[in-house]
C-alpha cells in the first residue's frame, strides 16, 4: 500500500519523459513513399505545368509565400543556386506560392531572380492534397514520382544536396 | 411537331437530371459538421468550421466539393487523414495507443475515488481504535483550575 502511491506516478512519469522528447511540430507525413499527387496549373509567366510532364526527372517541390518570413526569404537563394547547379542532371525545381497576393509574390520572385518555374495554387487543393500545413515545406519526388522525402523549414544546400544526390543515384526502375 | 416537342420535353428532362446527379446539394450544416472535426492547419486549436483563415475556408471548399461530388463525410475525412496523418483530427480516434487518451482520464477519476475511499477508511479505523482522547501534559490539578478560572468569568 505504501508503495502503491510513488509506482502509480511512474506510467505517468515515463508519459511525460516520452512526450517532452518528442518535437511537438515535428509531424510525420503519411505521404512520404506515396505517389506525388498530380496537379497542373499555370506558371506566373502563363504557361501551362504538370507534374505528370516532370515523370522521369527528379523534382524539388517547394511550397512558398511572400509572406513567410525569414524561412522563405532564406531559402530562396539557396532554390535557385541549386535549381541553377542541377537542372543540366535532370533536376528540376517547382515552387509553389500558396496564400499570397499575386503583386507580392511577383515581387518576390523578381527580389530573388527565381529562374525556375512557379506557380500559385489559388483554391488550396495543392497544399491540401501535399498535407501542407504551413510554409515552407519542400517535398523531394524521385524519378517515378513517389515522394521520398520531405522538408519542414528553410532549406539549406546540404539538405537540397544530401536529397537531390540520393535520388539522382537511383536507377529509374 | 407534336413528336418533335415531345422529344424536346424528354431533352430537358435528360439534362436537368444528368445535372443533378453531377453535383448533390449539401446542406452548409453537413460542410460544417465534416469541417468541426478537422483542424485548421495553421491555427492553434481551432477547427475548420470555427477558423476564418484563408485555409480554413479553402479547406471548407475542398469538403463542400468533395461532398457535393457524392462522397460521405467518413471518405472526406479519409482524404484528410490520408494526406495530413491521424493529426489533422481534432479528437483522436479511438484504437491502439490513443485510447490511452481516452481511458487515462477515466482511470485517473477512479483511482482517485479509490485512493480516498481508503485512506478515509484508514483515517477513521486508526481514530476509532484509539479510544477517548486523552491530552497529555494536562494532569488533574491543571484541569481543576481551568475549572474554576473559567467557572469565575462573568
């Protein structure tokens, strides 16, 4: 009886040990594995994108807004001196601006000199059909177009690099 | 030109019910009913149905179209489920480890019922087996003067 009370404190002890290691915003992604969910819309230049037309090349897609500050405004560089360094291999790089006001995003594709293409997904279906829950958040798709990885927060070369040379070294199967 | 009008009437019967079949009314309580279980994305304990974020109401959107297609709200939930994890849930479903959720509410209630009702039982059986109480240090004389001191105010 004595030592009933202090044991009962333990399952709830080892509860709380368990949660506080855990990181909170670190969501695990049901889709990483699964096929990329196809989308086609158009680039802000006008021209028509489909993921589908990316099969056989590895993608980088990047989901962004003008609003996402600093994460976005890190990263943006970082997206086109890699897009700029990969693109000859087979890589190519699609940013997603979602939530946004056309002028700004505009804008911030010009502030950063953003070479690769970019489009807005206005309804949310994207993001949704991505489980984006905030930006920016990166999905890496191999060749097949299976997502295999995914990125919460500002990118950095090392990731883009570790991520992008992996699926490159695939075979397409 | 009886026939011909005939034909026409069957015409507009054909479209009008080929476009009700395309897309099913849906009442706004069943949008709001399958949004109160989701939660807004970028919100902090908020639901769909109560957040005015601009994802909130796309995500609203996205429900009304998908059951306007014909889906249940068990399918639509399912969509969301399937590209957001389990997380996308406001009250966890109950099997596996979240049940624990659940129950650990429940079994704390009850072990703290139990944990009274004993040591209640312990309390009153020890001051029950302890007979009159007997002060200590209070001898016969200092309870005779308590007596009278207190027998002499007014």
């Amino acid at each position: 009886m004595r030592w009933l009370i202090p044991l009962s404190a333990v399952p709830v002890l080892a509860l709380l040990a368990y949660g506080f290691r855990v990181n909170p915003r670190d969501i695990p992604s049901p889709l990483v594995g699964r096929p990329a969910a196809a989308f086609s819309l158009q680039t802000f230049e006008g021209a028509p994108l489909a993921l589908e037309a990316q099969h056989g090349r590895v993608v980088v897609l990047n989901f962004w807004a003008s609003w996402c500050h600093p994460a976005c405004y890190d990263e943006a560089p970082v997206l086109e001196r890699n897009w700029r360094a990969y693109r000859g291999r087979g890589v190519v790089v699609i940013g997603v601006d979602i939530q946004d006001k056309l002028e700004a995003a505009q804008k911030f594709m010009r502030d950063f000199s953003l070479s690769f293409p970019n489009v807005q997904d206005t309804t949310g279906q994207v993001s949704v059909d991505y489980g984006v829950y905030g930006v920016p958040e990166t999905f890496f798709i191999d060749r097949r177009g299976r997502i295999r990885a995914k990125h919460v927060g500002a990118l950095t070369d090392e990731v883009f690099r570790v991520n992008v040379e992996r699926l490159l070294s695939e075979t397409t199967g | 030109m009886r026939t011909r009008a005939s034909v026409l009437g069957l015409a507009l019967v054909v479209v009008a019910a080929g476009a009700a079949a395309e897309t099913r009314r849906v009442a706004e309580q069943q949008v709001q009913d399958v949004a109160a279980q989701l939660r807004c994305v970028v919100c902090q304990n908020l639901s769909v149905a109560d957040s005015p974020s601009e994802t909130a109401t796309q995500m609203r959107t996205i429900v009304r179209e998908r059951l306007e297609a014909g889906e249940t709200p068990e399918q639509v939930t399912r969509y969301f489920v399937d590209r957001y994890g389990e997380w996308i849930l406001l009250s966890p479903p109950r099997h596996g480890f979240n049940l624990l959720v659940w129950a650990a509410p429940a079994a704390a209630v009850v072990a703290g019922f139990t944990l009274v009702g004993l040591l209640l039982a312990r309390w009153t059986r020890r001051r029950a087996s302890a007979g009159p109480v007997v002060p200590s240090g209070v001898d016969a004389a200092m309870r005779e003067r308590i007596r009278r001191e207190t027998e002499m105010e007014p």
